[in-house]
C-alpha cells in the first residue's frame, strides 16, 4: 500500500566562506545541525556552495582571472572525499537529508572542475552524485560538462527525490527524465547573483524571476514538491568581488539576485520566500499532495504518447580514459628475455575514475 509522508523542509538561503573549503564546509555542518533541531527532515544548500560560485566569470575579462580559478580548483572537493564524509557525518548525526552544491575536482587533472550536487541520506550514506551537465553562459570558463549519471531519482523515506542545477530546470527533457521516475520532491539549486548585463543599460536576466518560472512549471508538470536553494551574498564575498574592478561592486549591487522558496505540486508558494538577508527557509509538505493532480495531466503516465515520442538516457560517467591491457604487476615482476613469448592470463581492465 502506498504511502505519503509529510514533514518539513529547509533550504539554505546562505554564503559560503568564500573560497575556503574548509570553513564552508564547518559552516554546512553547523547549519545542518541547526536544521534537524528545528524539525526539518532535509536541508537544501545552493549551487557549488563549497567553496564558491565563480561570479568573478560575469564581473571582468578572463584574463584577470586566473588566480581566482587557481583558488576556486584548490578549494575543489573530490566525491568521495574527506569534506563530502565530514558533510555526510553530520548528517548522520543530525539524522537528516543533505542536498548540497561543490566544486568537484578530480585525480585526472588539476585544472578540471564540475559543478556537482550530492544527495545524502539521514544515515550519511551518498545515495546520488550529480555532474551539471552543461555549464551556462559565462560559467563555461570555469565548469566541465557533466553527465548522465546523476541524472536520477532515489527512493528514500522522505518519497523519490531528485535535482537539478540552476539552469538544467530549463532543460525539458532533463526534467522529463527524473518525471518519468516518480518524482515526488524535487530540488533545484541556484547562484546567489548572476549577471548578464551591465544594469545601468537594463535588461538583465533577472534570476528570481527566472526561479519563479522554472519552479513552477516543473512542480505543476511533474506534480511534484520543490525546493528551491539559491546562494546569498554576505558582505565579505561582495567586498571581495568589488574589488576585482571599478565596476564590479555597482554591478553586484543593482544585479538582480536569488531567491530560495518551496512551491507545491499546484505550483503555489508554501509559506514564505527568502532573498533579501541569510537564513534557513522551513516549510511543510504532504506528499499526499501529489496525488489529485496527477488526474488532471499524468505526463508520465496516460496523459502522454510514447508511441509517438520517445527518450533515451545515457547514464554512463564520462571518463577521460579506459585501459585494457595484460597483468602489468606480472610482466613488471618478470620481464621476458629477447625471443621469449609472453604467456597471456587473459585481459585485464582498469579504468581511471572522474
């Protein structure tokens, strides 16, 4: 017999410490703790929370930019890693679900950074890793393209939970795919700032209203809870940005910024929104919810032709290289003489992880 829990949500409207990996991630812990104290069953973070969001991209050249990817590539997290297994520590001890944004670095490279999301479970274990699968706009200067690996729904005691990076909720079939796995709360991460004009010429993106629309077309599409988790900018990090160039404060300041909410399967906001200062967002949810609409339009289900369309996914992780070769520890051990044959044991796989 199905069932449909109701508990309480929080999304994390927060700073990082920025470019210290470190202590954003003391930060996190401290937050999720603070989180399972007043009730919430999951904590949302925003987009590549540890360390940072790499607005620099936005705000001058690439040029002068160098030091600051040299920074944001250090600071980056392997997955898994000591930082990921201090995160899912204090999930386990608070015994709640963590959603949270890292740069992801990896053993292949020092330069190769993704913008990944980890899904942990109240018990600590790591239960999804998402790569995003295509940097936006300026963060291409920074980002790799993920994969389809992450691109997942998974069954816990809270429903069938998913996510998606910021602009990834504009991608239709993105969003088909974790739909078409029962999805019953999903969670999207955003930036706290992301600039595309300078204001004084007007027409900038404007990203809350862009959240906005997002959120609410894929709860009302998938009938699904949201959680939206965007970053905020603290004083620190917008002296530090302001002082890359002349400009880059008065940009920061009159750019339009972030805004975190939780919205119900009907796409209404469930209680309050956050934009304009830090702090935890908690809102009730009933999964139950999720139910009566599916009658109306079931896009996974009869409301829909899958004989007409159809949509394949490659989960595969993308890896720069895969070696297929003999016993090297043999051959290394006893190297054959000129004119000898070299007996084989069979082929032996090893591939190099991201």
């Amino acid at each position: 017999m199905a069932t449909y829990p109701a508990y309480k949500v929080a999304a994390a409207h927060v700073a990082p410490v920025f470019l210290d990996a470190p202590a954003t991630v003391e930060k996190a812990c401290a937050l999720i703790a603070e989180a399972a104290r007043n009730g919430a069953r999951l904590i949302a973070f925003p987009e590549t929370y540890v360390p940072a969001f790499p607005v620099w991209s936005a705000l001058r050249a690439p040029i002068y930019n160098h030091d600051l990817f040299k920074r944001l590539a250090a600071g980056a997290v392997r997955v898994p890693g000591p930082e990921v297994a201090k995160i899912s520590a204090a999930a386990k001890k608070a015994g709640i679900f963590v959603s949270i944004g890292v740069n992801e670095g990896t053993t292949a490279s020092v330069g190769c950074i993704w913008n990944s999301n980890i899904l942990i479970g109240d018990d600590g274990a790591i239960l999804n890793h998402h790569r995003k699968i295509v940097p936006t706009y300026f963060e291409k200067l920074t980002w790799a393209n993920g994969d389809g690996a992450g691109l997942r729904v998974v069954e816990t005691a809270l429903g069938r939970i998913g996510a998606l990076i910021c602009g990834e909720n504009t991608n239709p079939l993105a969003r088909f795919t974790l739909m078409a796995e029962g999805e019953q709360l999903h969670i999207s991460s955003y930036p706290p700032v992301w600039p595309t004009r300078d204001p004084k010429g007007g027409g900038n993106y404007d990203l809350a209203a862009a959240i906005r629309v997002r959120a609410g077309a894929h709860s009302f599409e998938a009938k699904c809870f949201t959680i939206v988790a965007s970053g905020f900018m603290d004083k620190a990090m917008r002296d530090q940005l302001a002082g890359l160039d002349k400009e880059a404060g008065r940009i920061l300041d009159n750019s339009p910024h972030g805004v975190s909410m939780v919205l119900a399967p009907d796409a209404s906001i469930v209680g309050d929104t956050l934009s304009g200062g830090e702090g935890i967002l908690y809102a009730p949810i009933d999964l139950e919810a999720c139910v009566e609409p599916k009658q109306f339009h079931d896009v996974v289900g009869y409301y829909n032709r899958f004989d007409i369309f159809k949509l394949t996914v490659d989960r595969s992780r993308n890896r720069p290289v895969t070696f297929a070769a003999e016993d090297v520890i043999g051959e290394a051990a006893a190297t054959p003489s000129a004119g000898e044959g070299r007996g084989r044991r069979g082929p032996a796989k090893l591939e190099i992880a991201g």
